[in-house]
C-alpha cells in the first residue's frame, strides 16, 4: 500500500493520499469502477478539487483509467464511449433516436474514473451490466437522467490546469473539435513592448516579460483557470466560469501593480487586461488543446481597446449580478464606453475598470 501512496506524487495533504490508497485496497470491486469522485470528497471532507486532482495524478501514474460518455441529448443514453480524449469525435449518432449530435464538453459529455486493469483487474461484467442498465432505461422510460451533482463533465478535466500540464499530450484528433457552451477566455498584453525592448535589449527585455508571464499564470491557475498560451507579449488564458475569470483579470492587474510598484521606471510593466464570455469550439493546433470562434476573437478585441493597467469587460460580465459584486470590491472606477469592432455590426457596450 506504501508503494500506491508514494506513486500519486500528490504535492498536497498526504491524508487524502492514505485515504484513497486505502479505499483502493480495500473496496469492493464494483465500488472501483466508475468511482464516485465527488461523493467521496464529501464523505471524507475533502475539497472536490483537490480530490479531482488526486484522481488526474493516479490516472497520469497509471492507477486510474478514464472512460469518456458522450450522451445523447435527446434519450440520455451513452451513444458513444472511449478511453482518451484523441478517440472523441465532433459529431456521433445515437442508435436508438436515430440521430446525430455534435458533443459539447459541458453538457453531454461524462466523464468517469475507473480503478486501472494493472492496479486491481475487475470484471468486465460491471461495465457490461453498467451498459445494459443504460439501455433498459431507455427502453423503458424513453430516456435516462444521468446528470447529477456529482456528474464531471469533459470541461472539468479539459479545463483543470493538473490535467493540462500533466496529460499535455492528450489532444483531440487533427480533425476534430468539441464545443464548449460556457467559457470566459482572458487577454493580456502589454503597454509598449517594442520601446521597452529597444531600451533594455531584447535579452532583458524577454527576462521581464517572463516574469509577468510566470505572475499572470499563477493567478490564473490560482482562479481555476488555464493559461491556454502566450502569443508575442500576450497570455490568453480559459476559465469555466465569468466570475473565476473575473476574479483573474483582476488580481492579475492588482498583483502586477504591486509588484511594479517598487521598480525602476523603465523595468516596468504595464498590462492591458480584457474579458469575454460564451461559446466556442476546442481543437487541437500545434501539438495543444486550443480554443476558437468569435467569443475569442471577441475576447481580443475587446482587451485591444484598453489601457494600460485597466479591465475592460463586455456588458454580458458587467451586468451579471455575481460578477458585478466582485467587481465593486475592486474598482476605484467604472467607466461605460460604447464602440464598435471592425467587420461587426452596430456599438458595443463595454466597461473599463480601474482598480482601487
Ligand atoms: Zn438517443
């Protein structure tokens, strides 16, 4: 048993680790396929997070396997199912409505931890009755319910940055995209790069953008996010929720503040901040998951409009009631603007926040 707690490599409270290597050891064999993750994080009063990340290290260590469902929306049932996120296709049919259905990572798509065939061999009976049980429902009730509030969904692995840096090389098909209904993508750049690499020399220069680079990822990471890439001086980073993007943004702006504060005038930083949220498509471009469409572009362009040391937010996270709370515990001041993007249609709203 010493030897599976030492294999999680879990960095955080070694008592979670003891508890699921014991669980492990001593489960039943149904009670390993299809762990109920959530559950137990709450029968032992552990955080979800930080068992969910538990989990992604067994399965980067080889303890747990994971199985992708991918429901059909109109009956409920699993119309398709793989063991890797490279096998999930855009589009699958279901065999029973007839019909075919493009996957969105938050809504129909399920995804389970299962205890490794090398860890603990269980039968291949549980999966077949698991199956089966899928399929009498529907037969009998014309659809099954599978959504709950222990339910993980694809975007609670594909969005959790252990998952990203761990598994970086688990990526969709070259071919293949899966939508995200619910995402809020952060842009950063920065105030007057060229004149400050004309100045300090393009090697200082680039050791300074590294710094910022390494601040803004912890506090994505820190707000639940993951820092998607860095293009030129920019950071793109994806949350799952407007408020844990918000709440980025903004403590991004606070800590890079801070930390320029003291320095020497032209080692100094300044960052333009923007914010946009919903829907867009996952792929994968160079070897990486990323992230596509006009909420994106979007996202861009509503961070190209602010300056320096400023927010700036589309009307549809200024005006949610959550995110409007957080925001009046930063700002010192709120600044409507109306605007219009190049190729769009029509004036925009947008907020330009100054913090406190
Ligand atoms: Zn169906």
């Amino acid at each position: 048993m010493s030897n599976l707690v030492q294999r999680f490599k879990y960095p955080g409270d070694q008592a979670i680790v003891n508890k699921l290597a014991n669980h492990i050891e001593t489960s039943n064999e149904s009670e390993l396929f299809h762990i109920d993750v959530y559950s137990l994080a709450n029968q032992w009063n552990v955080s979800k997070k930080d068992l969910l990340e538990l989990f992604i290290r067994g399965l980067h260590e080889g303890i747990f396997r994971m199985e992708w469902e991918y429901h059909c929306p109109r009956c409920g049932g699993i119309a398709n199912e793989t063991l890797f996120i490279h096998e999930a296709k855009s589009i699958n049919c279901c065999d029973i409505c007839k019909i075919e259905f493009s996957n969105k990572l938050d809504v129909n798509i399920e995804v389970f931890f299962s205890i490794h065939p090398e860890v603990r061999n269980i039968s291949l009976e549980f999966k077949d009755n698991y199956l089966k049980s899928n399929k009498d429902n529907i037969t009998a009730t014309k659809m099954i319910r599978w959504k709950n509030p222990f339910s993980i969904y694809g975007v609670d692995i594909i969005q959790n940055p252990v998952f990203r840096e761990l598994m970086e090389g688990e990526v969709l098909a070259p071919d293949q995209s899966l939508e995200l209904m619910k995402c809020t993508l952060l842009f950063t750049d920065i105030k007057g790069s060229t004149q400050m690499y004309n100045d300090l020399g393009d090697s200082r220069a680039f050791q300074l953008v590294r710094e910022h680079f390494r601040i803004i990822f912890e506090v994505i990471k820190r707000s639940n996010g993951i820092p998607v890439k860095t293009i030129g001086d920019a950071v793109m980073g994806a949350f799952s929720n407007k408020t844990e993007g918000l709440k980025a943004a903004l403590e991004a702006q606070k800590s890079l503040i801070e930390f320029y504060r003291s320095k020497p005038e032209n080692e100094k930083i300044e960052v333009k901040i923007g914010l946009n949220s919903g829907t867009t498509i996952i792929v994968t471009l160079n070897g990486k998951l990323d992230y596509f469409g006009s909420t994106v572009n979007m996202a861009a362009r509503i961070q190209s409009i602010a300056n320096p040391n400023e927010i700036v937010l589309p009307m549809n996270i200024f005006e949610d009631e959550e995110c409007n709370e957080i925001i009046s515990s930063y700002a010192k001041t709120i600044t409507k603007s109306k605007t219009t993007f190049k190729g769009l249609n029509g004036e925009y709203n947008v907020y330009h926040i100054v913090l406190n």
